[in-house]
C-alpha cells in the first residue's frame, strides 16, 4: 500500500511539475513572463521553465523544513485565501469595466 500512495504522489508531483513549466513557457510567449522562460533547448524542452518551477519546489521544500509545525496551514490558508480573492478581483475588474462602457455610451 505504502508503494501506491508513495507513487501516485510522485506521479502527481511530476504531473504538477511540468504543468508550471509549461504555463511560465505559455507566459513568456505571451509576453507576461521573462522572456528567457519562452526559450526552447535543442531537444524542444523548456528547460528554464523547468528550472523556474523546479525552484518553487525548492523553497517549499525549505520552509517546510525551517517552518515544520505551521508550513502546511500556511499553505492551505494561501490557497482557500486564493479562491475567494480571484473572486473578489474578478467582480471589481467587471464593475471597473461595466463603469467604463457606460461612460463611454
């Protein structure tokens, strides 16, 4: 059992993995991140996006090990804050825009 849940969890970390670096590669070529993360390696690997995500990994990974007891609540608390503020920034870019298009008529 310890073998399923042990490879089902790398699998995921992996599938994560390339998730981001393909999303900051998407981002540089749309011209919202560093525009070295858009650069593809010979083999057509983004391999600066990979490193960028492999980084985000890496200071998890400290601040679990310097912050032991609270690291995960805090990384739950960010990501239950993180739905409702995408909401909240979500409604005052409509209003922000329905306020716009009324000046405008």
């Amino acid at each position: 059992m310890n073998f399923v849940v042990l490879s089902a969890a790398l699998s995921s970390a992996l599938c994560n993995l390339y998730f981001t670096a393909r999303m900051l590669f998407s981002l540089s070529r749309g011209g919202y991140a560093p525009a070295i993360l858009g650069k593809l390696s010979k083999r057509g690997m983004p391999v600066a996006a990979v490193l960028a995500s492999s980084l985000g990994w890496q200071a998890a990974i400290a601040l679990n090990w310097r912050f032991k007891n609270t690291a995960f609540l805090f990384l739950i608390g960010v990501a239950f804050f993180g739905g409702p503020f995408i909401w909240i920034i979500t409604l005052a870019t409509h209003m922000g825009f329905r306020a716009d298009a009324r000046r405008k008529t």
